[in-house]
C-alpha cells in the first residue's frame, strides 16, 4: 500500500488522521492484523483489517477536526461507490472501528 504509480511525479505522503494511530492500536490489541494504507490515495481506505476470517477496508477520520473534514473526498466517494467487496466503514472512534470487524457488539452510534 505504498500509493507509487510508475510514469508519475513523486507524491508527497499523505498524513494519517490524529487519532489513527489509537484505532490502530486497539485493533491489533484485539488480534487484528492492520496494514495501514492512508497514503495510497486514490481514494483508497485508510487501513485493511482482517480479523476472525474476515477482512474490512476503513476509512479513519478524525473527530477533532472541523466538521468538512469528516466528509470523504470526492476521490474517497468513488472508490466507496465502486467497491464491489463489503461496505467500507467510516469510523471516528476506537469504539466504532471495534465494531465495524465485529470486536464489540452493538449499534455504532
């Protein structure tokens, strides 16, 4: 998930949402292999998570940030739109990405 495209101008790395690093952390604390990918871009998820069998596209966004930050971009709107796997799941929260795998039960809210 290195984001280079061969014939194309060095990009420059995309930085990760603030609170990536947490979600990260409480996902593998809870067994999930985690491959970060913020920096891919083409609208690509942030993180590829597998965990009990099964494997999920995230995209983080970060809750400290002003609300048209929370927004995907219109590049993140293809690629969700397209996705022919599983819904991609937009998560503010460590709570809601232990959700989105399946980790906690219950709604997110």
């Amino acid at each position: 998930c290195d984001g280079s495209k061969e014939g194309q101008g060095v990009r420059r790395a995309a930085a990760s949402d603030g609170n990536q690093k947490e979600i990260v952390a409480a996902l593998r604390a809870v067994g999930a292999m985690v491959i970060p990918c913020h920096a891919v871009g083409q609208g690509f998820p942030d993180l590829v998570v597998g965990y009990a069998g099964e494997t999920w596209l995230i995209e983080v966004k970060d809750p400290s940030q002003p609300k048209h930050r929370h927004e995907l971009t219109p590049a993140q709107k293809l690629f969700h739109a397209a996705w022919p796997g599983k819904p991609i799941a937009k998560v503010f929260t460590v709570k809601e990405a232990l959700q989105a795998i399946g980790a906690l039960r219950g709604e997110i809210s």
